[in-house]
C-alpha cells in the first residue's frame, strides 16, 4: 500500500488504483481482512470523478484579474 499512495501523491492515479488492486489481491490471499477493506475504501475513493476546483469561467476571470495586476506593475 506504500506504493500506491506514493503514486497518488504524484498525480498516478491509474498507476495507483491498479497498485491498491494488486495489494488488495494479496491482502486477500493471506487473509487480512483489514488491510483488505483499507484498499477498497482507497479503490472507492480514487474511482470517484473529480469535480474541478475551479470552474473554467472562474479560472479565466482569475487569469484576466492577474494579467491587469502584472500589467499595472509595469505601468508604473
């Protein structure tokens, strides 16, 4: 399960689903019922579609907001 957290932490959540999918295999295969259910419950949460943090009319009213503030700067 190590592995498949360092791969969330860098953004691999491919790499770390099939990661938490082989552990889970072997957790299951030498009867650790609760290392089992720690990688379903990681499974769960990686399988759920990420909603954006900001929507993409948020972002570019953000981004013109920034270009003003940066062109102000060299205004001065």
């Amino acid at each position: 399960m190590n592995l498949s957290g360092v791969l969330v932490d860098v953004n691999h959540q491919s790499d770390a689903l099939a990661a938490y999918r082989n552990a889970r295999e072997l957790y299951q295969t030498m009867e650790l019922d609760n290392n089992v259910q720690l990688c379903n419950n990681a499974i769960g949460r990686l399988s759920q579609s990420k909603t954006p943090l900001v929507s993409r009319r948020g972002f570019w009213a953000w981004l013109r907001r920034l270009w003003r503030w940066v062109c102000s700067w060299f205004r001065r």
